[in-house]
C-alpha cells in the first residue's frame, strides 16, 4: 500500500523483504554511529513491526502530520494494529475536540488517509 498525503499506511513483507529491511537498517545504524549522518527533517516513516509498540509510534507520527508506512510479515496483526489505532484515536477526538465533532471526524481521516 502506498502512503498518499498525511497518515498511515500499511505494507504486509515476506520474510525476504524483512531480512533486507533489517540490513538496511545495520547499514543506516553504521552511519549514524560513525557520525557520516547529516542533519535532516524527517516527513516519512516506516515503522517495521506493527505490534503495541509500533503501532503506538506510528499512531503518534500519523497524528502529528508524518505520512507513516505500518510494515509487518502478518497481515492479521496489521489489521489488528490498524483497528486499535482506530479506536485509540476515537478516545483522542472525543477529548481533543469535544466543541467541533467535524474537526474531529477530520482529524481521524486525516490521520488514517
């Protein structure tokens, strides 16, 4: 699934395609600790795992206006994720924008797109 503007997607791997990612990441992690990173402003995020923690961290990129790709090798578990985030934020707009129900069903789709 492609991520398209503001929000969270999702993206199901195989076992192959997570063993390249997390060699992907040792190799990002080496240049980081060697200090050849350059400062950057981070716009997109994949977030690979979407159990508790992942789905969490990818709430909260969402919500703050990151397009967010929810990565995992178990589509069920994606689902599940997706839907807990769903519900998490419905508790959110309920207290975030109890005088405008319109800007909260907004900000739900916004964050989901």
């Amino acid at each position: 699934a492609k991520a398209r503007g503001v929000g969270l997607s999702s993206l199901q791997l195989t076992k192959t395609q997570s063993s390249q990612v997390n060699m992907s990441l040792a190799a990002l992690t080496f240049i980081a600790s060697r200090g050849m990173a350059t400062k950057m402003t981070v716009k997109n995020l994949a977030i690979i795992g979407s159990g508790q923690m992942g789905a969490g961290i990818g709430q909260v990129a969402a919500a703050t206006g990151h397009k967010v790709v929810l990565c995992d090798t178990a589509g069920d578990i994606l689902e599940k994720a997706k839907a807990g985030m769903r519900e998490s934020l419905r508790r959110v707009v309920k207290k975030k924008f109890a005088d405008d129900p319109d800007k909260g069903i907004e900000f739900i789709a916004s964050t989901m797109a």
